[in-house]
C-alpha cells in the first residue's frame, strides 16, 4: 500500500511565529457519487511495515522514521479537520503491521469511532489488507463507503520479484469476495441492514516498475471491470525511491506511458472498444506520441472514412476527435439537417483529429482523401506534442484528454499562446461527472 501525495505546488514552510505550512500535503481530492468534490484526508494508519516490496519506501528494509497512529488519534484528526471544514471524509491506507488481521482490527478500530461514536456520516475510503479473514473484510465493509485492494503489479512473476510476501491469487481473492458481497448486498437489500461498500471498490497498478506491455496491463483491467465490477483502477507511474537490482532505472516516471493507459482505460469503459483491439500481439504497447484512439485508428485505416450523417453512435465514438458528448450532439442535431464539418465544429468535435477520419455528405475534409497513414501519423503526433509541455515531467492530469473539449485553436496565432491554452482546458462538467462516476 502506497500512500500518494499530493502536490499543492508551493514551497513555503511553517515558522515558529505562525502557523500553516505551504509544504505539507495531505488533503486530496474524490468526487461523489453525483459528480461533487470531496476533500479527504488522505492518511497513512503506521509505516511500520513487515514487508519488504522493493519499490516502497516504507518497506521493512529499509532505514526510515517509523510512526503509527492510533485508532483514536486519526478518528479525533479526521473528525477535528471535518468541524473546521477542512475535509469532508477520509482516505485511510496502512502498512502491514504485525500481522494484516492486526492492521485491519485497527483501520475497523478507527472507522467505528468515526461511525458509531462520533457519528460521523461522510465519505470513507478505506485500503484493505491482502491477506486478512473474511469477516474483518465484511466489518469493515459495512463501516466505509469504498474499499480497495492494491494489485500494485500485473503479474505473479512481478510480485515474486518485487513484493515477495504478495501474491496474485492472496490479491485477487479478497477483491472477489467484496465484489461477491456488494453484489449479494444490493439483491438482497431487506436481509442486510447496512450497504456493504456503497461505492464500490477500486485498484492500483504501479506502471513501469517491470516490464508487462501495455496490452498485458489492460487486459487485466478489462478482467476486472469485467468479472469483479470494479469503479476504477488506477495507474501509478513508477516513481524510483530505492535502489534495488531487481529495480528498472528510469530517467523519469513514466507519467506519459501512466495517462495513455487512462486515455485507453477510458476506452475500455465508455468507448465500447476491447483491450485486444486496442492492442494484439504484433503492437503490445501504445505509441505513447499519440493517443490511444488515434493510434488505433492509425493501424486500422481500412475501417475509415465514418460518414458522418449515417453511422451510428458507437461507430461516431470510435472516431478521433469525437467524444461521448459530441457523438450523442451529431445524433441529435443530423434529425434535423446534414451536418457538414462547420456544423461539426460548432458541436465541439476536435476537427484536427477527425478530419483524416470521416466524410461528410460523402465528401472528405479538404483533399484528405489523398493522405496516407503515415502523414497522419506525423500530423497528429505534431499536434499531440503541443500536450507534453517541454519534457517537463508534470503529473498529467486525468482529464487532459481533449477529445470532449468544445476549443478551438485556431483563432490563436502563437504557439506559445497555444500552449498556455491548452494546459488550461478541461472537459465539460457533464463529461467529467459521468467519466468518474462511471455512469456513462
Ligand atoms: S505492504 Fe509493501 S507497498 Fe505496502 S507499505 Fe508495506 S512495503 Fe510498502
């Protein structure tokens, strides 16, 4: 279990006069199950672990300050900074302490002050510990809002070399019996008297820490999404905290490599397209240049041009260019006229991507007709590059996807300008609303 930081982007520390300390993060940010913000306090129980995951920097091996907690203490944090309005729930992860049964009794110990002392109604998301009995899972399932369970990394052989106390079957085994349990609870609501784990239960994998290709990493996601329901997973670049043989040397997290596998994540879950087709055997990994879609479509020039005024909506999702809200805009606007690609830019398609990929009333954008895949290739990777903001390697935003972005470049000169824009723009509200809480 890793716990993330969050950047708060300053530098200014705390004096002995005042109080506050721009430095220190902690607070992070989930969003409900209507699309709202919520700050949580995002905590680690104890760093005092019994295990020794070569990538971790809490790991028993290593010579670091050690601190725990206890259960009173973070239910007295939490419940102090929600009176001051300063978080409105609780991301609550731990090392492995003694034994995971011990660590669980007391995450359960903490929720169940916060819950049945305190009162306390809001949101709770809490890790669980691979490894512990099945009735703590169901305790604390029924004191918290959301579970998770690290996979951390694609493959047993990884986990052998990298996590040698973790193992796939002592992952994947509790996450089916809280997929099983939250699928049971919600059949069967006059029989149970709580929601077990009402906002289901999420996944992270650590990206680049070995060497699974991108298609390895994605057909396990589909798995999960597939078989155990799961909200989300998530993918962390592998960021180099310790030195270690079995460790890769990156200059850098792969923090590129980490979005493209958001952008496809995304294509896996509101998109209709499949892992294999994204990717098979002959291309295991995305050109990270470009975006997942327009890479697919690069290598899959026979299923273009889409006419515009005809296809339907999942053939309208599978263009570049064209999101979930523009493809449902097309559908509704072409009842009552045909559309041509002024119409389509009014309607927010990203017209810079599609254009190499549609016709309208039959005809083609400009002499598209003439390019090939190559030139597409190129054209589009010039555009993507305006996106990686000078090989500075700032975390990428989840929503830095463009695809539902209704801007245009056009009427700006410089590129400069250009750039400056582009790192501003964000999806619609709706869009992001839906795409996190996976109600698209
Ligand atoms: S279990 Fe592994 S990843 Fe989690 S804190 Fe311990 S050493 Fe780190």
């Amino acid at each position: 279990m890793m716990l993330l930081a969050v950047q708060v982007g300053s530098k200014r520390k705390n004096n002995s006069n005042g109080m506050g300390n721009g430095n220190y993060s902690g607070i992070c940010h989930s969003w409900g199950a209507d699309g709202r913000c919520i700050s949580l306090l995002k905590i680690l129980f104890s760093n005092c672990c019994m295990y020794d995951c070569k990538y971790c920097i809490n790991r028993c091996t290593n010579s670091v300050k050690r601190a725990t907690f206890t259960p009173r203490e973070i239910a007295d944090l939490t419940i102090n900074f929600y009176k001051r309005n300063y978080i409105e729930g609780l991301f609550l992860s731990s090392a492995v302490i003694r034994s995971p049964d011990y660590t669980m009794e007391m995450l359960i110990k903490t929720v169940d002050i916060l819950r049945n002392e305190y009162n306390f109604n809001g949101y709770i998301h809490c890790k669980t510990i691979p490894g512990c009995s099945k009735d703590l899972i169901d305790k604390l399932g029924n004191l918290v809002d959301r579970l998770s369970i690290n996979i951390e990394l694609p493959s047993n052989e990884s986990l052998k070399l990298l996590a040698p106390q973790k193992e796939k079957t002592g992952i994947l085994a509790p996450m089916n019996y809280v997929s099983k349990n939250i699928k049971q609870n919600r059949l069967d609501k006059n029989k149970y008297k709580t929601d077990f784990v009402p906002a289901g239960q999420t996944t992270q994998l650590i990206i680049g820490a070995t060497p699974e290709s991108d298609l390895k990493i994605l057909k396990l996601s589909e798995n999960l999404y597939k078989k155990l329901s799961l909200k989300r997973v998530y993918y962390s670049a592998y960021i180099s905290v310790n030195n270690d043989k079995n460790l890769p040397t990156l200059e850098a997290p792969p923090l590129l490599r980490e979005n493209r596998l958001y952008q496809a994540d995304w294509l896996l879950r509101f998109y209709g397209f499949k892992a294999d087709e994204l990717l098979d055997e002959k291309h295991q990994n995305f050109n990270n240049l470009l975006d997942p879609k327009c890479d697919w479509a690069i290598r899959n020039l026979d299923k273009f041009p889409i006419e515009i005024n005809t296809a339907d909506y999942f053939a309208l999702l599978r263009i570049p260019g064209i999101g979930v809200i523009s493809a449902k805009k097309i559908i509704r606007a072409r009842r009552s006229f045909l559309l041509d690609f002024e119409s389509l830019k009014k309607l927010g398609v990203t017209l810079k991507r599609a254009k190499y990929f549609i016709t309208c009333k039959g005809k083609y954008f400009d002499k598209v007709y003439k390019f090939n895949s190559s030139f597409i290739e190129t054209n589009l990777v010039y555009q993507e590059k305006l996106s990686i903001p000078n090989k500075s390697y700032k975390q990428l935003s989840l929503f830095d996807n463009l695809q539902n972005s209704n801007f245009q470049f056009s009427s700006f000169q410089s590129e400069k300008q250009k750039l400056l824009l582009f790192n501003k723009i964000q999806p619609s509200k709706e869009d992001k609303i839906k795409c996190l809480t996976g109600n698209l």
